[in-house]
C-alpha cells in the first residue's frame, strides 16, 4: 500500500531508504527473506505521521506472510525478528525528529530493539516447546496404533486412548492402507499432507494415519458408509502429488487395499490384518486395479492362510509343467490367460498374441503332463486354483 503524503512534508524515501532497512532486518533475522515484509514500512511510515490503525486488509497481507513463511519452513522466531527489526531501523530514521526530541528517538529506539530481542527469544521458547508437544503426541499416537494393531493392550484401555485422539472405538472403524509397489523407494516424505486429506475425506467420521511398517495407515469411523472410498482416493492423491516422478515412471508405482468395518479395538485389528493381506495378494498377482477391496480377494487370502496345502496342490499338479520345452512359464501363462478369459481360447490367443492353434497345442501339452485337461469343469477347477496358487508363490521363479 502506498503512504499518503501531507504536501510540503519529506517523502519516506528522502529521509529512510525502505529497502535498504528491509534487507538489513533480514541480515539480522538469519536472512529470512525480506520480502515477507510485504509493504509493512511503508504502512508503519505513515501510521506515524497520520496516527492510524493498520487496516484489515493490511493485517490480512501480513497474515498471508505468515502463511508462506511457515509454507517454505521459515521459523516463527525468524519472521517474528524480521518485522520487529524492521521496526526499531525505520524508528530510528524516522522523518520530523529534531535535536529537541533526540532524548526521545534514544529511549524509542532502546525500547523497540528490547521488544526484537524479548519477543525473539519468547518465540524461539514457544517454538521448542511445540517442537516437543508434537513429538510427543507423535510417539504417543504411535504407541497407541502399535498396540491397537498387535493386540497388545486391554479393550477398556484401547478405547479410553483411542477417545482422546479422537476415535470412538466402540462404533465401526476401516483400515486403509497404502504401500509402494515391490522395488519402489519413496524418499520424499508426506508428513501433514496425507493427515489432512484422509481427514478431509473421512469427514464427518474421526481418523488417524500413521506410517508403520513403511506403509501409510488410516483408521476411519464409518458413519455414512462412503468414507473408505473417499479415504482411498486422498490416498492415491497425497501419494501422486508427493512423488510425480515415480507417476512418471510407473502409472501404478503404489496400490491401496482397505479391509471391512468391525466395530470396537478387536475389529480394528482384523480390518487391518484383512487389509495387509488384500495388499500381498494384489501385489502377488500383479492385478491391474491399484485399489483393492479385501472382500473381493477373500478366496485369495483363504489359499493363503492355508499355505502348506496350496503349496502342495501346485507341487503335484504344476511340477510337471517344468519338463516342457521352455520350462513351466509359458504354459502358466496360457493357462492363467485361458481361464481369466471364460475358457474360450480365440481370446486367450488374443490376448496373448498367439495364433488359436499355438494356444490349443499348449493346453493340450498341459493336459498330456499333468494328467488334468484344462477344458474338463472338474479337473479344470483344480488346474485353476494351482495356478493360482503359483502366482501367489511365485513359482517357478522361487522353488516350492
């Protein structure tokens, strides 16, 4: 905002160079960048020759200062010696002061440089003892989800914590999670972003994320049934905006899985066991959809629990694809293409880039090996959930 200016009165520039004052208050704030000042001085300038108040649009630039100042990681302490340095310099080269008020400038400028340091200091303090209260409730928060997630901790005390962080455990709750993609490092951290996007989505339901085990978690309450969907979108947002270039690299360099709605501490933990596991099959299978829902997989996470047996069915029936010329992959993948498909091998050839014919020879070199015809329902189920079971286990590339 430009000064008012009485005619026959000095211009701020004739007697006080603003910019030379705004960078030196920003060499003794630690070069906190002066232009966050915005048009303080020339403001203060002439609120001392009009007697003014600041006005509210004023104050309300000086607020967005605040805003970036913190946005762009300047410390409180930094931005609060900036305005107040700038203050004390331009006193101190205030026009209309003559030798009679000399005493005055002295005792004005002692004042207002006791105020910089004074108020500094107090801001340096509050700042510490912030830093330390969020740390706190920081290690707090992830105590308490450690506990809730391992079923250590009663009930009685689970949902006493858990209401003040504001989880009502008693009532309904999802876990969703969100992990990168196997060999995907993230080293741009999220921090606050993804609080206040899960926060957001899950309105009016309570939330709270934390990162465990390299994964983001979010507990949600369930109130109007619409906020796993919302919270896994912000997610996928938090995750896209923090690393673009892994998006770049990888349209899918992450997925999200989210479990059922259980209510109270126990159904907390099982919406998260059901969540981790949906994210393992997903990854396992390599399923396009990069957002999944543990209900749909629940065949899946069944085979899974059961792994001696699983693995057993895909050693007696799939073993014996090894022995073909070009090994066991190939006939997986037909196999795995020809069921996806319905059985109908003119689209399993499609999708495959195989003529028609290269496909029927291969279910038929299936069928000669294993002693189980693709085409058959009874034997084709059994074929089915072993090559199933190999994508989970990863075979033939990691031995039984």
């Amino acid at each position: 905002m430009s000064p008012s200016h009485t005619e026959g009165r000095p211009s701020a520039t004739a007697t006080a160079d603003l910019d030379v004052i705004a960078r030196a208050a920003s060499r003794e704030a630690g070069g906190v960048p002066p232009d966050l000042l915005g048009d303080y001085l020339p403001a203060v300038l002439d609120a001392a020759r009009t007697g003014r108040r600041l006005v509210i649009t004023e104050l309300a630039g000086y607020g967005r200062s605040g805003e970036r100042a913190a946005e762009s990681g300047v410390a409180l302490r930094g931005l609060v010696d900036l305005f107040l340095s700038a203050t004390w310099r331009l006193w101190r080269e205030l026009p209309g002061l003559d030798a009679r008020t000399a005493d005055l400038r002295a005792a004005g400028l002692g004042v207002l440089r006791a105020a910089d340091d004074a108020v500094a200091a107090a801001a340096e303090g509050f700042e510490r003892a912030h830093l330390s209260i969020a740390r706190r409730e920081e290690a707090e928060r992830l105590e308490f989800v450690d506990d809730l997630l391992s079923g250590r901790g009663g009930a009685a005390d689970l949902l006493v914590r858990g209401e003040r962080l504001g989880l009502r455990l008693a009532g309904p709750h999802v876990v969703v999670l969100a992990g990168y993609a196997a060999g995907v490092t993230a080293t741009r951290p999220l921090g606050k972003e993804i609080d206040r996007l899960v926060a957001e989505a899950a309105a009016p339901s309570p939330s709270l994320t934390v990162t465990r085990g390299g994964r983001f978690v979010a507990v949600t309450g369930v109130t109007d049934g619409g906020e796993v969907g919302r919270v896994a979108v912000a997610l996928v947002r938090a995750l896209t905006r923090g690393h673009p270039d892994l998006v770049r690299d990888d349209p899918r360099p992450w997925r999200v899985a989210f479990g059922r709605a259980y209510p109270g501490p126990g159904g907390v933990r099982r919406s998260y066991d059901e969540a981790g596991d949906a994210l393992d099959v997903a990854q396992r299978l390599g399923m396009p959809d990069p957002v999944v829902d543990a209900a749909d997989l629940l065949v899946y996470q069944v085979l899974l629990r059961d792994r001696a047996a699983i693995t057993d069915l895909v050693g007696a029936l799939l073993t014996p694809l090894a022995g073909a010329r070009g090994g066991a992959q190939p006939l997986l993948a037909t196999l795995q293409e020809y069921y996806a498909c319905g059985g109908v091998a003119v689209e399993a050839a499609r999708r495959l880039h195989l003529s028609v014919r290269a496909v029927t020879y291969r279910l038929a070199r299936v069928k000669a090996l294993t002693g189980h015809d693709p085409a058959d329902p009874a034997q084709g189920l059994a074929l089915r959930v072993a090559v199933i079971g190999a994508r989970m286990l990863d075979w033939p590339a990691t031995a039984l």
